[in-house]
C-alpha cells in the first residue's frame, strides 16, 4: 500500500517539472495612443501695447442686471480703521510703591528751667512737688524716620491717576530726676505711666532722697492725598500737576516715667502741645531720564489751619517754672485753643538707578516747613504769659526702591 503512495508522488511530480520547462508565448507589442489633436502647444499671447487701458470689468451694483456676483472678489475702497492704543507715558507700570528710610534733622525749643510739680491733698490744695531737670533738654534732632508713597494711574496712557504719601518721625529722651524728701514710685513700671508720689514730713524728709524717670518726647507725621494730571510727556520726561489735601501732626510731650508701651495711663500727668494741621494743597512733580538714571522732583504747598492744642495733666496742673532760686507758674500751659492760618511747602528731590524692569533704587532730601506751630520749650518758659507760636521745618535725607506693577 505504501508502495502505491510513492508511484502516484512520483508521477504528480513529473508532470510539473514537464510543464515547467515548456516556452511560454511572447508579449504583444505596445499600441500607440490614438492621436486626438495637435501635440504641441498653442503659441503665447502677444502682451498688450503700454499705453492699451486695461479693459474693466463691471462691478455689482454700476450696470443694470448686475448685484452679485459669486464669482467677482470685492475689495474694499480702504483698509478700516483699527482702534489705535493710547502711548504710554513713562515710567511703566500703572502701581507704584516707594518705601523710603530716612534720617532727619527738627529744630527744637529747648525749656530754660526746671519744671516744679504740685501735689494735691484732695481737698482742693497742692503743695510742692517733685521737679524736673528739663532745663535745655529737648528730645533729640537728628533721628531717623519713614517715608512711604503710594500711587496708581486710572488710564493706559499715565495721564490721570492718584497719589499719597507718608511720613513719620518719633524722637524721644528719657532722664533722671531728684525728690528731696520724696519717692515717686511706679507700681506697674516706670514704662507704664501711673506715678504715685510719697512726700515725707520732716525730720524725716531731710534723710531721704528719691530719684525718678522722666521722658521728653517730639513726635511729627503728614499725610497728603492727590490728584496726579499730565501736564507734558516726551521719550525721556514728564511733568504733573497735583491737587489735593494735607494733613500734619506736630506734638511735644513731657511726663513721668520711660516710654510707654501700648498702656495711655502717661496720659494722666503729663504736659504737651499738639499742632493739628489741615490744609488744601497743589504742586508740580515730574521727572527726567537717561540711560538707566533718573532724577525725579516734586514741589507742593499747602493752604490751611493750625490749632496749638496745650495740655497739662494730673500732677502738671498748676506747674511752675524756676525763676532765679523762686519758682512762679507757668500760665501760657493754660492757653485756650485757636485757630490760625499756616502755609506747609514741602520740597522733594532725588537720583536714581533703573535695576529692572519694574524696580528703581534713589538717595533724595526732603524739606517740609510749617509756618506756625506751638512747642512746649515755649509753654514751659515762665516768662510767658502765653503760647508762642513759631515756625517748624525737617530736613530728612531719604534712602529708597521703588516698585512699579
């Protein structure tokens, strides 16, 4: 059976080597594409003559029968108007803020004697008190201060926007003083303000001797709000105007004890003077830069009122004022508030240096004047019948950056 198998192989085989190997018939040529027309190109054109006008195809809308045409591409007469963008006028960035650290000169009133306190019994009498050595002290001219200025334009073009400054100086000067046959004892701390004094009858009051803090202090801040217009802007400068309002605080204080922290019980015996100002203000501010340097300007006055405010407190009411080896009363710490009219120019100047994009870094000075104050050198002067007002000023010289956004 096997053998079968192999035979049939075998001959199947055979056969396909045979049929293999037989010629097979050529291919017919290739039959030329039938020839329809001309094979070679139509001759170009000849250009129109120079002076030929070009012949003009009717718009939609100019002849009769003719309003659209889908296939005619309509242009119009000119390109339309695109909104143009405000230029911006430098410096960039539409908020500013300018912290300044400063260090500042006041002048100062200086008492020329010695300040006696007066004590109460409690049944409407005083008796001599604890003095204070304040003759020819003041509390400090040369100080340091801060500066801030805030600012913001309302447009993209820098032509409207609003400003305000600030400026703070606190000076203070704290000595001792002697009580002859008395203590004056703070139960809370001498920083807190709350004296309360123990006089000795004698014999025993001549074998003691008492000593105790006292503190002078000049405090002095302004404030102002305005209103910022362009005046004149080219490439490298620009010029504002500005409206607005001023408000200053000058004040003097003498009182028992150091600096008090948060607690106001000092309060209760101290003397001071306090010179509110409010005023209306204008000016001019502008700037000029080159090359990465700035030097920048403002000048502003303010047209206002002042009112001297003089206090004198607990063991203060009724003070006196050394006189020789006498002591007599202080009357001008009894003066009665009044209004009166003040002028406030202030004056700032300044160079700077760009050092990024949006960060300036400048050294300036600035002067502010105030033509009529009161301070307590004047209210603690025995020869005063009254307050005596005086002018103020403080020249600072300024240390800064400022931040654009």
């Amino acid at each position: 059976m096997r053998s079968r198998w192999l035979i049939a192989f075998s001959i199947v085989l055979f056969g396909l080597d045979s049929a293999s190997a037989q010629p097979q018939p050529p291919l017919p040529p290739p039959v030329p594409p039938a020839s329809n027309g001309p094979t070679e190109l139509p001759p170009l054109l000849p250009p129109p003559p120079p002076d030929a006008p070009l012949a003009e195809v009717p718009r939609p809308g100019t002849a009769p029968g003719i309003d659209y045409d889908q296939g005619y591409l309509y242009l119009p007469e000119k390109a339309p108007e695109r909104p143009r963008r405000p230029e911006e006028c430098g410096p960039g960035g539409r908020w500013w803020v300018t912290p300044s650290f400063e260090l500042s000169w006041v002048p100062s009133v200086r008492p020329p004697a010695s300040v006696r306190l007066r004590l109460s019994d409690g049944l409407g009498n005083t008796a001599p008190g604890p003095v204070i050595p304040v003759a020819g002290r003041s509390a400090g001219q040369f100080e340091a201060a801060l500066g801030l200025v805030l600012g913001h334009w309302f447009d993209e073009s820098h032509t409207n926007g609003a400003e305000a400054s600030f400026f703070i100086r606190s000076a203070d000067n704290t000595f001792g003083g002697v009580t002859p046959g008395m203590l004056v004892l703070f139960p809370e701390g001498p920083w807190r303000g709350t004296p309360q004094v123990i006089a000795f009858p004698e014999p025993f009051g001549d074998r003691i001797l008492g000593t105790f803090p006292s503190t002078l202090s000049t405090f002095f801040t302004t404030v102002d709000v305005n209103y910022r217009r362009k005046l004149l802007c080219t490439d490298n400068a620009r010029l504002d105007a500005l409206v607005g309002y001023r408000f200053a605080y000058l004040r003097d204080e003498l009182y028992l004890g150091e600096v008090p922290d948060d607690n106001s019980d000092y309060k209760r015996n101290r003397a001071a003077v306090a010179n509110p100002f409010h005023g209306a203000q204008v000016g001019l501010a502008g700037e000029v830069r080159k090359n990465g340097w700035y030097a920048s300007g403002a000048a502003k006055v303010a047209f206002g009122v002042v009112t001297p405010e003089v206090t004198a407190t607990g063991l203060f009411a009724g003070a006196e004022g050394r006189v020789g080896s006498q002591f007599t009363a202080l009357r001008a710490l009894t003066t009665a508030e009044k209004n009166e009219f003040a002028v406030m120019p202030v004056l700032n100047l300044s160079i700077g240096r760009q050092v990024s994009a949006r960060t300036r870094v400048f050294a300036g000075y600035t002067f502010q004047y105030l033509s009529r104050a009161g301070r307590l050198g004047d209210a603690l002067t025995p020869a005063n019948s009254g307050l005596v007002l005086n002018d103020f000023w403080t020249q600072s010289v300024n240390f800064g950056f400022e931040w654009r956004h």
